[in-house]
C-alpha cells in the first residue's frame, strides 16, 4: 500500500510516519532466529502499524523488539530516531519545512555531525539507514493523481568506505584488572534473588569468551557434566554451533543454587536462564550489571560492555598459547582474519619489533 509523502498534520507528523513504516518494514526483513518472546515482536509490529505520536514512543518500541531478540533492529533505528532529532531542530529554526525540502546535503550534514567519533562500520551503518529510509519512501509514497516524489538519495561524498571498513582495536581487561573484575562479581551488592543468576552468566562469559546473546539463548539440555567440566553446546552467529568448555570449580555453587531457584518458576522454552516470569532475560540487563561490577572496582574502559569481557578472554587466550586457531575455534569466528586482531596485543612480538634496529644503533 502507498501513501501520500505530505499530509495535512505536518513536517514532524509525515516524517516520524515515514520513520515508523521504514522501520516497521525493516523489522519484518531482519533474521529473527533469536527472537524468544514472538508475543512481543507481535505488539512491536501492531504500535508501529497505527504508528506512534512521539518519536519517544517509536524508540520505546525499537528497544522492546530488540530485548524481545530482534538484535538487528537497533542497526536502523537509532540512525532513523537521530535523524529526526536533527530534522526536528531545522525546522525549528526554520530551515526545513516540508517532506519535499529535505535534500542529500541535509543527509551529509547529518552525518558528518552525528557520525564524528565513530568507527567506520558504525558510520557505514549510518549511511545504510538512511539510503534506506529515503529508497523505501521513494517506492511507497504516491499521491492522489498517482505521482510520487523521488529523493534519488546517494550520499557518495560522506567518507562511505568501500570494501572493508578499517577494525578498531577492541577494548579488553589485562590480568590484573580481570582479578580485580572477577573479585568484583562476587562482592558486588546485587538483588539476592537472582544475584546466583547473575553472577554465574558473567562468569560463564569471563571464561569462555561467549557473547552475551549466546549465553542468554542456551538451554538447560545444552550443559553437560563430564568429570570435571562443562561442556557448553552453543549456537553462535549464522546458526552456526561450537562446543566450549568451563571447569566446575569456577562456577558449580552458584549453578547449584540457581537450578533450585530455576525449578520453582516455569521455564518457558527450556531457557538455562531466565527472569521470574520465565522468559529470556536481555542483553541490555547483563550489560547493567557488568557496567556496574567494573564501575564498583574501579574500571574504566572507552566501551566498558559486557561484549569487552569477549574481548578480554580472546586477548588472555591469544597471550597464553600464541594460537590463532584456538582463537578462532573458542570464539566461534568463522574467518580466522577476524581472530587475528588480538596478535595486535602481543607484547612480544612488538618487542621483537620494537628491537630490531638495535644493533644498527650500536653501529653510530
């Protein structure tokens, strides 16, 4: 079905409209393979029908599908929900005042504002969101005689990169900061109800360097005892599974007491963890409570995430054995070149480099 690009009720209104049917499409587009809670993403996509009165509400909705397990929704809608920030303020200002006015250099304007700082695959997905956005409106607006306006939008000249965008060095706790974290999960204040919960997932990830949506998707049925360890059955990105492994003396008591805490709630799809009622916990709540536990020891990193303890495992696993392919294999990494960043830590092999021109130093 098409609509008319303008109507009566305003630039703001016709802009959080288009901005709620890109994002609405895009949510029935994306890989929905971790979603948990279908009742949910149901709702998201009923609001986003009747579309939202404020753009509050839209990012409302947006955060409700991506902690529902629709992880790919935050790709496009944060760029979208800026955008509208930064149109809304020219139109205040009265630099914009139709849907027809906006242009590509109102775009790049706003990208090379709200993208300084950013990585390259971050202002690349910038760009994406919006070259969606506006060929998504340019196929579905029509007006009454059957004419549609046409945007054309490019954005060639905002630093898009082609081919591989350049890999930021991740940030990552050193040995020492990782005592100091691990002795942090267990001291850390946290609700006794489900502080065993809590600290046995952040755990789980220290030692294994499993991603948090991994973690958070695993079953009961996919935690087996051998002897001494754990072996984890997990099923990483593109549904790909890896086998990983955790001694018990890391984590047996708190296992202990959260499967008798498990066992008087009804566990909906057989979820290892989950909140009271059941249901799969998010991202965004394990993240709170690794911000807070490295907050509370003192540690401050430029992405202080629950995704940095990944970071720190892979670096501590890469400095001890000095094998790429172990890396890849205990990540999951289906290129090995995506394993290859943390050699950027090898304090050795920099010292050889660092090294090598001492002895034509000697010679002056």
């Amino acid at each position: 079905m098409r609509y008319p690009l303008e109507s009566s009720e305003g630039f703001l209104e016709d802009l959080l409209f288009w901005s709620s049917r890109f994002i609405r499409y895009k949510m029935t587009t994306l890989s929905n393979t971790k979603v948990k809670d279908k009742k949910c993403i149901h709702d998201c996509l009923s609001k986003l029908q009747k579309v939202p009165k404020t753009i509050d509400e839209l990012e409302y909705v947006c955060k409700n599908a991506r902690n529902a397990g629709l992880i790919g929704v935050n790709t496009y809608a944060q760029p979208i929900i800026k955008l509208y920030e930064y149109l809304k303020n020219l139109y205040a200002m009265g630099s914009i005042d139709s849907m027809k006015e906006i242009d590509e250099e109102n775009l790049s304007d706003f990208l090379a504002t709200e993208t300084s700082g950013l990585s390259l695959a971050s202002k690349r997905n910038y760009r994406i969101a919006l070259l969606g956005l506006f060929g998504y409106i340019d196929k579905q607006n029509q007006d009454a005689q059957g004419n549609s306006h046409i945007y054309n939008i490019e954005l060639k000249n905002i630093g898009a990169i082609k081919g591989k965008s350049g890999q930021k060095l991740p940030a990552y706790l050193n040995e020492d900061e990782l005592e100091r974290f691990l002795k942090g999960i267990e001291e850390f204040n946290m609700s006794q109800k489900v502080s065993c919960r809590n600290r046995l997932i952040i755990k789980m990830i220290v030692y294994t360097g499993m991603r948090v949506s991994e973690a958070l998707q695993l079953k009961a049925k996919d935690m087996v005892l051998e002897k001494d360890l754990y072996l984890l059955n997990i099923k990483g990105k593109g549904e790909k599974y890896r086998v990983v492994m955790i001694k018990a003396i890391h984590i047996q008591d708190l296992l202990q007491d959260w499967l008798i805490l498990r066992s008087q709630i009804e566990v909906q799809d057989g979820l290892l963890f989950c909140n009271q009622n059941g249901k799969a916990l998010s991202q965004a709540y394990i993240y709170r409570q690794v911000e807070q536990i490295l907050s509370s020891v003192g540690i401050r990193k430029e992405k202080n995430g629950a995704h940095m303890l990944r970071h720190s495992f892979a670096t501590l696993l890469y400095q001890k054995r000095y094998d790429l392919v172990l890396v890849q294999e205990a990540l999951g990494h289906a290129d090995l070149n995506t394993s290859r960043i943390y050699t950027h830590f090898d304090k050795k092999r920099l010292l050889e480099a660092a090294s090598v021109m001492d002895d034509v130093s000697k010679m002056d």
